[in-house]
C-alpha cells in the first residue's frame, strides 16, 4: 500500500491548532491532498489568499445562474448538463405536468435533489410522493417516471458507473447527521395500483448517453411485491442534524450526505455559527489541490459568498486558493452573526469537471472579480 510521504514540521508564525487562534493579522490557508481526509499543511499569510489583482486564462472561480434556464422538458435525458466529468454528471431539469413514458439509466445511480415543485415519482419498487427540499436516490437500472403536482426543478446527479453509498459517520456513530431509519422507501400503494394503466408503455434507457426505447403493450410498473435492500430512498435536508463544534469550524466533508468512489455529496444546512472567541465562524481558505468543488446554492443567506442568489452554482476547480468573500470574512471576524441561514448541495468531485455549452449563456463573468475589497 502506497502512503503519503508525512513529516510533519513547522516554521515562523503560527498556529498550534488549526481554524482557531490565529495569529494576529495573519490569514490561515489549508494546503490539503485527498479532499479534507489526507495530510494538509495550514500556512499563515500576510495577506488574504483570494486578494488577486487581475486572472486571465480559462482556469478560474466560475458562477452560472440556473435560474436563467427556463425550458421545461418532459424527460431527464433532456436535462440542461452543468458540468461532468467521467465518474459524474450533474444536470439541471425544469419540467412539469405527467411523464408519458418510464425512464431508466443503464449508465449509473442517480440522485434527483428537488429544488421546487412536488408531485409523484412511481418506480419499479412503487410509489414517493416529494417536495421542494428531497433527494430521492434512484439504483442503476430502475424504471421511473414523474407526475409534478407543480412545476418542479430539481438536480440530477448521476454516479456513472458507479453507486451510492451512505458515508461512514466515524466516532459520531451510525446514527449521527441523519439515522438511517428517517430513509423513505416507496410503497406499493393505491396510487400505485392506480397508474397500471392499460395501454402500451415506453421505457427510454440511458445508455453512453444512447437512448434506446423499448415499448411493453402494458404498464411494466406493476410489481404486487418485493424485499431486499437494493432500492430508492428519500430523504429531505430538513432531517439531516448537522455536525457541530462551538470551538472549530468544521471542514465540509463533515456534512456528507452520500458518497460515490469518485466524489461526493455534501449538504449544508442551517446551524449555529461557533462561538468560541478564537474559532474561525467562516469557511477557512483552503487549496483543495485534488478535488474541484461545485456548490448549488437552494435556500437562505449563504454566509460565505455575496451576491449569490438561490438556484446559482459555484465551480471551484482545483490548483488554486479559495474561502469566503471579503464581506463575509469581516463579518465571521465581526461574529455578526450566531446562525447560518442556508441549505446548499456541495459536490466535490476527485476529478476534473467540464462546464457544459449551454453554461456559457448563464455564467456570472464577473465572479472572479467578487473576492476583490471594494
């Protein structure tokens, strides 16, 4: 087994612990490998890290308004994508009304987080009602289709090739962030009976991004049964309780929703801001050198960024320092406030991503420039 080559040492100014007691006027910067989990160097700047003057080149902070993509599409396969890479695909859906048709990805698990509108999802395993504020997780393979209630807007997050998995909640026990048991599986009730409708039925599958339809002369959502543990589940950010320390700030890999092998799913919801006079009460800066980090903003106040608006998107790509904006830095310095006020989905990803075209037409040009002191 290969390890990092670890030593750790120390010069000049600094702090014993990291995120607390800082020395005075200096700016800590976390220097990590392997997302928040592998060996990080905390350097003391003089400066701010994200006090640049000037940034040309492709590589850099970007910000796309989701909320400019109004096109509502009757399938997922339709999908606006964000970004992707190899191991994910993360695309914005804008639809309404009932499916007439049963969809099925061959390509990976998908994660559908719902960021307006409810309605019905009925699947091979049954019936979920949701709303504004779930993620259902829907197995590789598994026929579904959606009836919205209202228009809805939602998030598709696919593991390609790959799955979800629940993260390992360490010395917190199992039962931390969210126990297992607030998972909602489908039932086999009577509004599922009620679809099985007569009539032929098509299923779209997914496949390399390749759609291949297949046409049954009957509803093939018609299981009277079944049992195992291979399965949609549901759960809304209302009951994740999450991690806290009133003396430390905590990395984001604390609030770990879901986990796939080449990144993961993070959820910030609202919670007290540390009290501890020398802790950090803003995000720290940090050099994730392996990973890029995509957050989509939901709900709230975001209490790092500015000028950020729900149903936006940051892309940090990996290879250079970022942390809060300068307002907010003043005000966690400040303690300004005891509480955060967001709901945010973070995907940190261990490859890079791609901006998709359709990006281009929504992005904020001018979100570079938002780290400089007014």
């Amino acid at each position: 087994m290969k390890h990092h080559i670890t030593f750790p040492r120390s010069a000049g100014t600094h702090s014993r612990q990291a995120h607390c007691d800082l020395p005075e006027g200096t700016y800590e910067r976390e220097f990590g490998k392997e997302g928040f989990f592998g060996p990080a160097t905390h350097l003391y700047h003089a400066n701010p890290p994200t006090g640049w003057s000037d940034w040309q080149g492709e590589h850099r902070p970007r910000a796309y308004d989701l909320t400019k993509l109004n096109a509502a599409e009757n399938s997922p396969w339709n999908a606006t994508p964000v970004v992707t890479n190899p191991a994910m695909k993360f695309r914005y859906w804008r639809t309404q009304g009932a499916m007439d048709h049963l969809v099925a990805n061959a390509d990976g698990d998908d994660l559908l987080f719902i960021h307006a509108g409810s309605g019905s999802l009925f699947c091979d395993f049954g019936h979920l009602n949701f709303t504004e504020g779930d993620y259902m997780m829907l197995p590789r393979g598994t026929r579904w289709r959606l009836e919205c209630a209202a228009p809805t807007a939602m998030l598709l997050i696919e593991a390609t090739n790959d799955s979800y998995k629940l993260p390992d909640k360490g010395v917190a026990g199992p039962h931390a962030i969210f126990d297992a048991a607030m998972l909602v599986v489908p039932a086999l009730d009577e509004a599922y009976r009620a679809q099985q409708k007569d009539g032929d039925w098509r299923v779209v599958i997914k496949r390399h991004d390749r759609l291949s339809t297949v046409t049954y002369p009957y509803n093939p959502l018609d299981a009277v049964g079944w049992h195992g543990d291979n399965l949609p589940v549901k759960i809304n950010w209302r009951d994740i309780r999450p991690l806290m320390s009133h003396r430390y700030h905590l990395p984001p890999s604390a609030h770990t929703t879901f986990l796939a092998n080449r990144f993961v799913v993070c959820t910030f919801v609202p919670r007290p801001i540390e009290s501890d006079a020398g802790a950090l009460k803003v995000p720290f800066y940090h050099s994730n050198n392996d990973y890029d980090e995509i957050i989509f903003y939901h709900a709230g106040e975001f209490f790092s960024r500015d000028n950020i608006h729900p149903g936006m998107v940051t892309w940090h790509p990996c290879g250079f320092p970022h942390g809060p904006h300068p307002k907010a830095l003043q005000a966690g310095l400040a303690h300004a406030k005891t509480a955060t006020q967001e709901v945010a989905v973070m995907i940190d990803t261990r490859d890079g991503v791609d901006a998709s075209d359709a990006m281009s037409a929504v992005e904020w040009a001018g979100y570079v420039e938002s780290w400089k002191v007014k």
